[in-house]
C-alpha cells in the first residue's frame, strides 16, 4: 500500500486499515510506505504480523517521534482492532484506538494536552502526567517510596539488586541481580553458570574459568583473587584457596600463622612465621632465637633484647646466641642507671658472684656480704700497748679465743666459720661483757682494759703443729707449756701430755718457720708447783690442713689443783721465746 504525500508533507495522525466484510483475507507481513511528490518512500510501517482473519483491521499512530521506529527503521506502532468494532467506515471512532501522545503530553479521552507545570509524561498512551516523586499507576499517580524517584513515570528507581514489585523496591532473590537506579527493572536477573554479574548486566567468565554459582565472579587459579572483571594474582605474602572458594580479597595470615592451602593455621608450638609463608620455621634450640622476621644470633658478648642484638657492658661476659642476658665479673653487680646497664664493681668486703644484666626489673642488683668463715680477726687493745691477761669475746654464736699479745694488735682465727658483720662492732670490755661475750680467761680477774675487733676479708686456716718429746726413754710431760715464736707472736699452748706426741691447734695466722722446729723445756724456771725448769728436749713440726671446732684449751682442766681454769694458758711463770 502506497500513500502519495505530496511536496510538503507533515505525517500527523491516525493510519487505518480496515478490512471490509467483502473481503475479508489475510493482511499478514502488508506494510504501508509514505512516498513524496517524486516518489521517494519518506517512511515505511512495519509489516502487520497477526496472521488472524478475526480483526476487522488495524490503527497506527504517527504522531510519535523517532524512538518508535525499529531497527530496520519502520515504523512499528500496530494496534489491532477487534472483530465488530468497525461498524461502519465513516462511523469509526478511532480515538479510542490513538496510541501516542508527545513526551510531556498525556491523552483526556479525546486529545493530547500538555502536561501541567512541574509534572510530566512519557508520551504515547498516557493519560496522566505525574510530579518527580512520582509514578502513574494506571490513571493515577503514586508517591515513590522513600529514597526512589519516578523512572519515566511507570515504576520508581530502586538500589542495585532491588527491583520494582509494582508497588515498592524489592530485594532480588538470592543468586539474581539488578542494576537498579534508571536501570529499575520489575524482574531481577539470574546470571548462567559461566557467567559473573558485573553490576550491569551477565557477562561470560574470562576464559578458563567458570561462574562459581552465586553469580558474584568466577573460578580462579591458587592463589588469585577476583579483581570483578578478571583473575589476579595475589600480593606476595597473601594467599587464596581460588577455584570455588575464590574470593574478591586474598588472605594475610598473622604472624605466627602459615597458609595450609585452605586456611591460615596456627604454627607448632616452638615454630614461628612472618605470617606470609606456607610453613613455619624452628630456631635452633639455645642458640637461635625468633626476631619476628627469621631466626637470629647474636655474637658472642651480646645479648637478646625483643628483636635485637645488645652488646654486654664492660666487665661482663655473654654466651651469644639467644641468650637474654650477660654475667658480670665477680664481685660486680649489675647496676641500672635510669637509661642504661653496667657492671658495677663491688665496694670491699662486699663480694658477688653471677650477677646477671639487664635484671628482669628495671633495678640495680646488691652486691653480698663476704661468705661465712673462719675469718681473720684484728684485735686491738685501744687504751694500751700490749696485754697479758688472755681473753674470749663471741662473734655470733662464735666463741672465739684472743689470747695474749706484746704488741698493740694480734690477728686471730676463730674455731669455726662466722658471718660476716657478727662480730662487735663498739668497745670489748667487762663493761660489755653482756653484749660482747667478754670474759678473761679467769673469772675473777677485774682488769679494765679496753679492745676492738675489726673482721677483716682474709679466711684464715688454723693449722695444727705436731710436738714430740724427743729425750731417750721418757714418756710424756708433766709440765704446762705455752710457747710463743715470732716478732707478732704466735701464741701455741702445748699443755701437759700423757704421751710423748700431741697435736695442738694454733688460733693466731701461722707461716711455715715461724716457730723453730726444736725447742727445750730446760729454759723453763722452776715454780713452788713443780712448773719449769724440766730439761725436755721437743720437736716441732707443722701439718698439713686446716682444723675448725672447739679445741683442748676451750674447756678448763678439771683436776682439783685448777679446778675453775686453764693456769696453763693465763699463769705461766715465763714463756720460751723461741725468736
């Protein structure tokens, strides 16, 4: 069907075609073309594709614009009319059949009008126009929800994956998607197994990789993760399991943690990781250490401290390795400044051995009072320049034995051990004898003399000396002997002997040949008692070792000529000076 336009043309209207009841036959696949006054087609319908004989015919509107033409440029505007509607030709009201008015326009029954002021319509077969707000619903407009405008005024714009349910946004199903905004659908989309939905629409997976069923992105290899488009591989140090548990992100484990393959995973106990590794890693016991990065060791004189390798401060020693700490030298202490740690020395007689830096608090380590021993004493008469009036005085639970002296000061050896700082530190006397254990060796003696002892660093070691009486056939010695030897006099008291040998132990600091190894009893002056004077002849000879504990002169003599005290020790007549 051809219609001739003429020179100037305005296609504006209503194209019928109407089949009569005379000839009622198929008007499939007719087409109308539109030709100027030179017979050039200007428009071209599209082909009528109702193969049913039952209508009476078909109204196209051409009033619409443009967007109503087809691909192939036709235009596609076909409404059919149904059977009986067309009564008669002249008679047939085909307003009720126009299908398009202008955009901002809308239909009142009988013409298109203009939309009012601050509303609008798509056009075509509308028959109201509605605000921004809005969207028509039939012949009536409908406040969007809020948070959506009107999207050409049939549905409101919705989130992505929201669609539109007719009367509000919906979430889509899970596994389906939606573009939402001016993309509002009233469906949502359910992407293929070898697709990934990329916000706007399904896309094919990149090849060798296939949707991971949810739609959301597809399969990668070990260790890539989805970017949204394609397979990327993963940082280093991070890690992803791919294939269907492929994610978006890669995974970094904690430190102390590797990838399994699958997961991150505590490491053994004793093992350690960067946390970017698939295995942990073990130090060498005693030697290495864990600095959070790898297994260290430091030097030898240095120490651990966290992550680092410290140098030992002076007078110290350090094994090295993952050692935490360095040794000070004996008689050092480890000594912290408030910034810093050093090896202190030790003021005497203060000792200390193994002192250890740094100390597990930020505090300066002691150093120790000297060991318990048999330590040299220094007595010193204060108010005189010698004494001859032999003495004892505790140190502790100590009894210690001071003897005689014809100098100023004697140093002697207690019997047994003693800690440092037991001794008296004021005056020795009979005045103190309460505090200080001061006795004479006789009781009733009333002297006023007056000593100090001072502790000295030096254990001493009370020897033993061996005397033999050497004269042909005689056995043992009546008389008490004391003898003294040396220029600082080294008191022994020899004592009586039912045998011709004896040990005695001496309680004053002894080296070798300060006595003399003979000596004779003949020396000795005769007393009113038989003491003195006896012509024995003795040996002397020094033994090897140190003794501890009470010895023969601790405890008086019990027989009824001495029966309170040693007269031996505080009563001799004259002593040999053997110098």
């Amino acid at each position: 069907m051809e219609i001739d336009l003429g020179q100037e043309y305005l296609i504006d209207g209503v194209l019928i075609v109407n089949r009569l009841n005379a000839y009622r036959t198929r008007v499939e696949d007719m087409k109308v073309d539109f030709k100027d006054a030179d017979g050039n087609v200007v428009l071209t319908t599209a082909a009528i594709a109702s193969d049913k004989n039952g209508y009476d015919g078909y109204v196209m509107d051409l009033t619409k614009e443009g967007d109503s033409l087809n691909d192939a440029g036709e235009f596609d505007a076909w409404k059919y009319i149904p059977e009986g509607d067309v009564v008669e030709a002249a008679n047939f009201d085909w307003r009720l059949y126009r299908r398009w008015c202008a955009v901002d326009e809308y239909w009142d029954g009988a013409a298109c009008k203009h939309c009012p002021i601050a509303t609008t319509s798509p056009g075509g077969d509308a028959v109201v126009c509605c605000a921004a707000d809005e969207y028509a619903d039939g012949s009536a407009c409908v406040t969007c929800p809020a948070g959506s405008t009107s999207l050409k005024h049939v549905m409101c714009t919705c989130d992505a994956d929201e669609f539109w349910n007719v009367t509000a946004c919906a979430t889509c199903p899970a596994g389906q998607f939606s573009a939402g905004g001016n993309a509002t659908t009233t469906s949502c989309i359910t992407c293929n197994a070898n697709e990934y939905w990329n916000g706007q629409g399904c896309t094919a997976c990149p090849g060798g990789s296939t949707g991971t069923g949810d739609g959301t992105l597809c399969t990668c290899a070990a260790d890539q993760k989805w970017d949204g488009s394609a397979c990327e591989d993963c940082a280093g140090g991070s890690f992803s399991a791919g294939g269907n548990a492929t994610t978006t992100s890669c995974i970094t484990c904690n430190s102390n943690e590797y990838w399994n393959g699958h997961a991150c995973e505590s490491c053994p106990a004793g093992q350690f990781s960067t946390g970017e590794a698939t295995s942990c890693t073990t130090c060498a016991a005693d030697t290495e250490f864990w600095s959070g990065q790898a297994c260290e060791s430091c030097l030898a004189n240095y120490y651990r401290d966290g992550d680092a390798c410290v140098a030992c401060p002076g007078d110290s020693v350090g094994a090295g390795g993952s050692a935490t700490s360095c040794t000070c030298d004996d008689d050092h202490h480890a000594h912290w400044s408030g910034s810093d740690w050093s090896c202190a020395a030790c003021t005497a007689p203060y000792v200390k051995t193994g002192s250890v830096v740094p100390q597990s608090t930020l505090s300066s380590d002691s150093c120790d009072d000297p060991p318990p021993c048999q330590r040299e004493l220094l007595v010193t008469r204060v108010d005189g320049t010698d004494w001859h009036a032999p003495f004892y005085f505790t140190c502790g639970d100590v009894k210690v034995y001071a003897g005689r002296s014809n100098l100023q000061s004697k140093t002697v050896i207690p019997p047994n051990n003693i800690a440092w700082g037991s001794c008296p530190t004021g005056e020795l006397s009979r005045a103190t004898s309460s505090s200080t254990g001061f006795t004479y060796a006789n009781p009733d003696w009333a002297h006023t003399d007056k000593f100090n002892v001072e502790e000295t660093v030096t254990c001493g070691c009370r020897k033993k000396v061996r005397i033999t009486r050497t004269d042909q056939g005689a056995t043992g010695w009546g008389p008490f002997m004391t003898l003294r030897c040396g220029g600082a006099p080294v008191e022994v008291i020899v004592g009586d002997s039912s045998s011709n040998t004896k040990d005695v132990t001496l309680f004053s600091p002894y080296n070798t040949g300060d006595c003399p190894s003979t000596f004779s009893g003949s020396t000795f002056p005769t007393s009113s008692d038989g003491r003195g004077g006896h012509p024995y002849n003795f040996q002397l000879t020094e033994l090897s070792g140190c003794d501890t504990g009470p010895q023969f002169y601790d405890t008086p003599p019990t027989d009824g000529n001495y029966p309170n005290y040693q007269q031996w020790i505080y009563e001799p007549n004259a002593d040999q000076l053997a110098s």
